[in-house]
C-alpha cells in the first residue's frame, strides 16, 4: 500500500462538517470511480491513514482520504458545494 498523504488541514475541515451534517456526497477518487454515500464519520488507522466513512446502498464503506478526488453534497442548503482534495496536501 502507498504511503499516506494527509489532507491540508482546511480540507480535512469539509469532511468533518460533512459528517456532522450526515451530507449524501457525490464522491470522485482518483481512480475514476464516483460513488454516492451519507457522511458518517472520519476515523484514523495507525500505520494506514485516515478514512471516511460513508454508507451507500451496498453499506458501510471506508474511504482512505488520500484516493479522494472530489465531494460534492447533494443536499439542499449545504453549507459547501463541490470541494476538490486532490492534489491538496500537507
């Protein structure tokens, strides 16, 4: 597995307040992949990174930070629109 890459600080904020809010997200990774999901929580793994936690229709899913491209919430009112991750780093 690739070494971690922290999100700027700033950045890591929008996940946070993602979650709080239990937003529905449009997520872009890295890969290509896009995937639609409720903000559940952020979590970290010693030696692995940090993660977000979203649940979609095939359940909970844990997204290492770094593979994030983009979120966008699909919610009325969001208090952010789509914030872009990728290439943000510490």
């Amino acid at each position: 597995m690739d070494d971690y890459q922290p999100l700027a600080c700033d950045l890591y904020d929008y996940l946070e307040i993602a979650c709080m809010h239990h937003y529905q997200l449009d997520i872009e990774l890295i890969d290509g992949t896009r995937l639609q999901g409720k903000a559940l929580t952020t979590e970290t793994i010693a030696s692995q990174g940090e993660f977000l936690l979203v649940r979609t229709a095939d359940g909970e899913q844990r997204l290492r930070m770094d593979r994030l491209l983009a979120i966008t919430p699909q919610d009325a009112g969001a208090s952010f629109a789509r914030v872009l991750l990728s290439g943000s780093r510490c």
